[in-house]
C-alpha cells in the first residue's frame, strides 16, 4: 500500500512540474515569444504548435501592451491589449507569436490556445 501512495505522488509531482506556465510577468525591455521556436525555448506549449489554432491572449496586469504575429522574420500583424482586454488571435501554422510590454511598465498577461474547428 505505502509503494502505491509513493509511486501515485511521484506521479502526481512530475506531472505538476511539466505543466506549461501561461502567466508572464515582463519587464519594459524585454518582448518574449510564445510560440516557434522549438523545445526549451518556448514560453507556452503550444499544443497545436505545426498547425492552425488560436491564440487566447488575457492582459492580466494594469498597463497596455501588444502581441505581434510574425513569419520568418516579417511582422504579419501588430495588435494592442488595454488593461482587462482579451484577444483571440489565429495563429497559422508557421507563424510565432511575441509579447511586447509597453516601455514606461511592466506587462502581465495569460497566454492559452485552442484548437481550430
């Protein structure tokens, strides 16, 4: 009984510690990119990474910033996110997505995705 209590926590912590984290705290110089770039350097997993989905961004801090959709190196678009607002973004499949903080503050925000029908 106590080596099935052990191995189900094991189970229980590597699991928790592989979980993505989808809340970021950035800091005014720093754009971070959220999808594209391959294993360890992704801030999100996204689960859809190779194929066409969405992209749900949520300010979760108290000053605006903006998300950028980019394809080799070419910015597609640029889009604002005021404090509170939520973007739903499609994100085809080879392209990256970055955050971008506003310089004069630091961001916060939540990144998830969802599967496109």
């Amino acid at each position: 009984m106590k080596k099935i209590i052990i191995v189900f926590l094991l189970i229980l912590f590597i699991h928790l510690d592989a979980k993505a984290q989808t809340d970021f705290v950035l800091e005014p110089s720093q754009s971070m990119i959220m999808t594209g770039k391959g294993p360890g350097q992704d801030a999100t997993i996204n689960p859809y990474f190779g194929k066409e989905c969405y992209s749900v961004v949520t300010n979760t801090g108290k000053r605006e910033f903006s998300i950028r959709v980019q394809q080799d190196d070419k910015i597609i678009k640029e889009i604002a996110i005021a404090k509170g607002e939520v973007k739903k973004v499609k994100l085809l499949k080879d392209h990256e997505l970055y955050l971008d903080p506003n310089p004069n503050g630091i961001a916060k925000a939540s990144v998830a995705y969802e599967k496109m029908e």
